[in-house]
C-alpha cells in the first residue's frame, strides 16, 4: 500500500514499505446539542469530520521533495 499525494504543483508517492515511518489517523466528530425544559440538554445529531492522517516518512527524490514543499 502507498500513499499519493496529488497536486497542482505535482504528484508526491510514498510507500508504505520503505519511506513511510509512522502514520496515525485521527477521527473525530460534531455532535449538536439542543437545550429543553429544565435547563438540559438532548443530543440528536452527529456529524463525522474527515479522517486526518499524520504521515512522517522519508522523501528521497528532489523533484518530489519540491512538489511537497509547494504543496
């Protein structure tokens, strides 16, 4: 599995196997919350956030690291 990273600016690749270091998603979401009788609160609706992803590998091509930096 690889990642790819697409941009204006160029395309950035990194796999899995031998640039990519560490990676941790994170999920979170929005919950609404309306307040009623008696001053508490029922809670009706959740959103989800995109999935963010941390990724620290290692960019060996120049080309590449210059497509990332001007991303």
């Amino acid at each position: 599995m690889s990642y790819m990273l697409i941009g204006s600016t160029g395309t950035v690749v990194f796999e899995k196997t031998a640039t990519v270091t560490d990676e941790s998603p994170t999920m979170s979401s929005q919950v609404t919350s309306s307040p009623i009788e008696g001053g508490g609160k029922i809670t009706d609706h959740a959103v989800l956030d995109p999935i963010k992803f941390t990724i620290t590998g290692v960019v060996a091509s120049p080309a590449e690291y210059a497509a990332l930096e001007a991303m």
